[in-house]
C-alpha cells in the first residue's frame, strides 16, 4: 500500500524473514500490519522461486510503502543506520 509520503505517516508494521543454510535462501517470512496480505502475496512468490537475502538486498525499494522494510532490513546482529554490529 502507499501511504500519505511524509515522515511519519507510515503505520507500524513488524517482520521477520527466515533464512537457511550459507546462501541465505528465503524460508519463511513473517508480517503483521497494514497491508501485510498483499506485500506476502509478492514474497510467497520470490520463495518459491529460491530467493535469497542476497535477491532482496539487490532490490529496489519501493518509497513510501509496506514492502519496502523487507528489502532493505539489515544483516543479522548488524544495526541499520551504521552497518556496525550491535
């Protein structure tokens, strides 16, 4: 879903994204919040074709949207502002 575009605006909405093994294939994908059903729907299909957090780092991010955090959600125990661990 789009939302109204300026800081803020964007409702709350949690993820988790569930990968195996070294090459990080995509496994499972949680999501709660608004507009969920349809931003699943896309991902269900990039699972079934192997997707990897590799696939999704390479992704564009759609602005102001849902969908957006789950390609642009940082490496494990790493911050996302910094890069650094946490």
């Amino acid at each position: 879903p789009f939302y109204k575009g300026h800081p803020g605006s964007k409702p709350i909405t949690k993820y988790k994204l569930i990968c195996q093994g070294p090459t990080e294939r995509v496994v499972g994908l949680h999501m709660i919040g608004m507009g969920s059903d349809e931003v699943l729907q896309g991902f269900a299909v990039a699972m079934k074709m192997g997707a990897t957090k590799a696939d999704l780092d390479r992704c564009i991010a759609i602005h102001p949207t849902a969908a957006e955090e789950m390609v642009t959600l940082a490496p494990w125990g790493m911050s996302p502002s910094s890069g650094s661990k946490q």
